[in-house]
C-alpha cells in the first residue's frame, strides 16, 4: 500500500474495523483505477492527432473541390 491508502486504511480502521477497512480500502482503490481506465479513452495520442489531421486536410479538399463546382456552374 502506498501512503495514500494507509491513511485511509488507518482511518477507515477506526470506523469499521481491520478487515472491513482493507476490503473497504481494496474497493475504492479498485473503483478509482477503473475510472482511471475509463478516461484513459479520452486523451488523444499521437497516432489520433494524425488520423484528425489526416482526415481534416481530405474533408478540407473535398469542400474546396464542392466549391469550385459550385463557382464554375455559376459562371
């Protein structure tokens, strides 16, 4: 356990007892890792940044290419 944990080890040992305060303690930090997890999904990497740019520069030519179809038939 790191420091963190014993201090709420410690504290919920004063309310619930040894036991019920580790598996208390093993529940929370398990809970606070998969949340960790969870957002871990959320933050771009360097191979997501990319495939954005990838993907802008394309929509970008295909919306300039719209545009000038669109200017050649109005003239």
């Amino acid at each position: 356990m790191v420091i963190p944990e014993i201090t709420l080890y410690q504290i919920a040992k004063e309310k619930f007892g040894g036991k019920s305060a580790g598996e208390f303690v093993s529940a929370v930090k398990d809970t606070v890792d998969a949340k960790f997890k969870e957002k871990e999904s959320i933050f771009l990497t360097k191979e997501d940044k990319t495939d954005i740019i990838k993907w802008m520069f394309i929509f970008w030519v295909g919306q300039l290419a719209a545009m000038l179809a669109i200017a050649k038939l109005i003239h």
